[in-house]
C-alpha cells in the first residue's frame, strides 16, 4: 500500500513523463525513425527539454509553471507529425510525443493546483487584514 500524497504522484508522474519525452525524441530522431537515414538535426529538439528537467526534477514551483507553458511545443509538433508523416513508425512516435506531452501538462497542473489555491488564500488573508487596518 502507497503512502505517497497525491501531490508527490503528480510529482513524480510529471517527472517519468518529462523524462521520457527526452527519451523518445533523441531515440526518434537519431534510430527509430529519423527523417534522413542514420539520425538528423532533429535530434536537438531534445535540448529544450533538458533546461527545465532539473528544475522539475528538484519540485521548483516556477520552473514547474514555465516548463507547462514549453511543452505545448512538443504538442504541437507531434499533432503535426501525427498527421503528416507518411511512415506508421513516425507517425505512432508521433501520438507517443503528444501523449507524453499531455500527460506532463495535467500532472504539472493538478501538482500545482494546491500550491495555488494556498497562495490566493494567503494574499486574501493579507487582503483582509490590510482593509481591516
């Protein structure tokens, strides 16, 4: 039985997901399915994702916003991809990008929710006491 709160799980499916969209996009471009033969230039739109993995991996509030707003990047392409490519291989990576994508966004989502929630109660509370003086 897990003990694990549920915003260490969105945590840590934040994490596996980002971690694994790394992972996909340097293995797509560089063998799996690589638009020229024996890898190509696509392999640095990984790059991007290796800026904000330790952030995320170390539960920075800000990085985990910003990294939220990157991510529509990878969407974006793997729809394209998606409906673009003429290979099966291509075009199934390409659904796994958009997946991946979409799981990190709610995860990042719902792990943020509380912090949230926490900090517009707290500036209405300071609200508050600042009309009450």
């Amino acid at each position: 039985m897990s003990t694990a709160t549920p915003e260490k799980k969105y945590y840590l499916l934040a994490s596996a997901s980002l971690i694994a969209l790394l992972l996909l996009c340097i293995s797509w471009e560089w063998f799996l399915a690589p638009l020229r033969p024996g890898g190509s230039w696509m392999i640095l739109k990984a790059l991007p994702l290796l800026i904000p993995l330790r952030g995320v991996l170390k539960r920075d509030n800000y990085t985990m916003q910003w990294s939220s707003m990157l991510i529509w990047l990878y969407f974006t392409e793997g729809i394209v991809r998606a409906y673009s490519d003429r290979f099966p291989l291509s075009m199934a990576l390409a659904c796994g990008e958009v997946a991946l994508s979409m799981l990190f966004f709610i995860a990042i989502i719902l792990y943020l929710r509380p912090l949230k929630k926490a900090a517009k109660a707290l500036m209405k509370a300071k609200a508050a006491k600042t009309a009450s003086e």
